[in-house]
C-alpha cells in the first residue's frame, strides 16, 4: 500500500486561495525518506493549539526545505 504525503492534513485553504503549491515545492526539496515525517510534522504544528499556527508551520517547513536545498554557485 503507498501512502501519499499530499496533502498534508492541515494547511491553508480558502475561496481560490492556498497554501499547496508552496508546500509541495518545499517538500519536494526535501530528501524523499524524510518527506512524511516533515508532512507529519506541518500538520501537527499547524493543527496545535495557540499563536499563528499556519505562520509557524510554513517557518518550520522553510526551514527544512532550507537544510537541502542546493546552493548554485
């Protein structure tokens, strides 16, 4: 059985508006193995309770994304 990561089950959505995109192209940055957990991790902190949760996931998933993404010289 494969398990999508898409979409995460907590992120940004409203009318024609949508955080998707963007946390597609952040999770395709990171390495493959380490997709889901990083998906679980998105939801879980977007899902939490308290403060600007969807600010703060996106600012988890940068971060991440950041760790590998390949610097063009």
């Amino acid at each position: 059985m494969i398990i999508s990561i898409y979409p995460p089950q907590y992120y940004y959505r409203h009318k024609r508006e949508s955080d998707l995109s963007w946390i597609t192209a952040m999770l395709k940055i990171i390495p493959s193995e380490l997709r889901q957990s990083a998906c679980t991790e998105y939801s879980k902190i977007y899902g939490g309770g308290g403060g600007d949760k969807r600010k703060l996931a996106n600012t988890y998933l940068k971060t991440e994304a950041a760790k590998y993404r390949v610097v063009k010289t």
